[in-house]
C-alpha cells in the first residue's frame, strides 16, 4: 500500500504544473504517488502532467473540491496530501508530513507557506500574518483549522468519514472540511519544512481587492459558514 497520495487538481495549468510535479520527484520520500485530476483543460496541462505520474484523470467537474474528491476515490495512500498546481514543495516535505502522523490522534497537517516569486515586502508581511494565523488556530482546537488546500495533508480514512469536500462551494471547502474533520481529532503545523504558492492572483487583482475578498471570504464562513459566490479565475 503507498503510503502517501498526493492530490492537484488542474485547470489550464501549463505553466506551472511541471514545476510542480518536479519539486515532487525531489522528495526524499519515496513511497508515494501522485494523481492530477484536471478539468478538462485546453492547454496542455494533461500532456505535461503525463510526463511524471500515470494517474491523470479527467473531468467535467471544473471546481476544485470536485477536483479533490475525484482525485481522492482512486488514492491508494494511507495519508492524502492536497495541493495545488502552481506551488511548489521543500524536498523533505512528504517525509516531515509522514513522521508527524505516525501516531497519536493527529489527523491531519498543513506547514508554512512562504511565496514562490520574491515578495514585496507587504507581501512578506502578510505571508508572515497568515502563518501565525494558522499556528493559532491549530493551538486552540475549538477554532477551526486555517488549513489551506495549498497543503492539507490528511488520513484518508478521516477524509472519508467527513465525506470529502463541499464541491458547491467556490471559497472556503478547505476550512469547510477541516470544519467538519476536527471532530475527529487534531491537525498540526509540521517545522522543519514548507511550501512555496504563486502569488499571481494576489498580484493579477491587486493587494487591495485580494485581501478585501479573502477577509470578506473568511468572516462570510466564519459567521455563516458558506463560501463567496464567484470567484475570478487567473491563469
């Protein structure tokens, strides 16, 4: 049985996804496998994922949840780790995430997010924010779990009990389900290691509107728990 599963689901994302898979053929973890679950992209995100796993499944189900769940059905992996096509990981990743689930009620683990283009300094500041944000949120388990689907690393037994991502929701599935997951037990913030996301839609819409969407995003599940409605795209 492989032991971890690794999950992106894609979208026209030929510019990025090869870096991506690259940085896992990195590892120095080697029992593991990789599944892109594509939305019918009409570049050639499928043509170059090829290149790296044989897992490629396609479907017409284009919102990432979807994408997830699909991905998640055919792992053969004890562990599930989400992320996404345009991130990049440390080399010690899947090995540092499979030591802290070894054992004990932890069910689940995200680590620091750091960006993959040089960061303004705002940018940087705000990276460092949302890190201390989610080191909260795990501290104090009765909040929920800030874990982004930029890296979620869960049992996949757990993620199939919860019943796996909201696939109606646009925004927040990922604390959606991390919402419903923690009543299973704790998620982690793992040292040691990190993974690195494009800041292209931050930068695409301006500092000013990301933030202003996010914060209404979060505040909009925090206090109601459903996502944004639409959601601007960026390739």
């Amino acid at each position: 049985m492989v032991k971890i599963s690794v999950i992106i689901p894609t979208l026209n994302e030929e510019k990025h996804i090869e870096e991506c898979l690259l940085s896992f053929k990195k590892q120095d973890f080697k029992d593991y496998e990789i599944i892109v679950a594509d939305g019918l992209s009409s570049d050639n995100t499928v043509k170059i994922a090829k290149k790296y796993t044989s897992k490629v499944i396609s479907s017409m189900d284009k919102s990432i949840g979807a994408g997830r769940n699909k991905g998640a059905k055919i792992a053969k992996g004890e562990l599930l780790l989400f992320t996404d096509a345009d991130t990049v990981v440390a080399p010690n990743l899947l090995k540092k995430l499979n030591e802290a689930l070894e054992g004990g009620d932890i069910i689940g683990a995200t680590v620091e997010m750091k960006a993959k283009e040089k960061p303004t300094i705002f940018e940087h500041v705000g990276l460092i924010l949302y890190n201390f944000l989610v080191r909260i949120s795990l501290i104090f388990q009765f909040l929920t779990p800030q874990v982004a689907g930029v890296c979620l690393c869960v049992r996949k037994k757990i993620f199939d009990d919860v019943g796996g991502f909201n696939e109606e929701m646009k925004t927040n599935e990922d604390l959606d389900f991390c919402e419903r997951a923690k009543k299973y037990g704790k998620f982690v913030y793992v040292n040691s290691t990190y993974v690195k996301t494009s800041l292209r839609r931050m930068r695409r819409w301006g500092h000013a509107k990301f933030f202003t969407y996010h914060l209404i995003s979060w505040i909009n599940y925090m206090l109601f728990k459903k996502g944004r409605t639409k959601y601007t795209v960026v390739r």
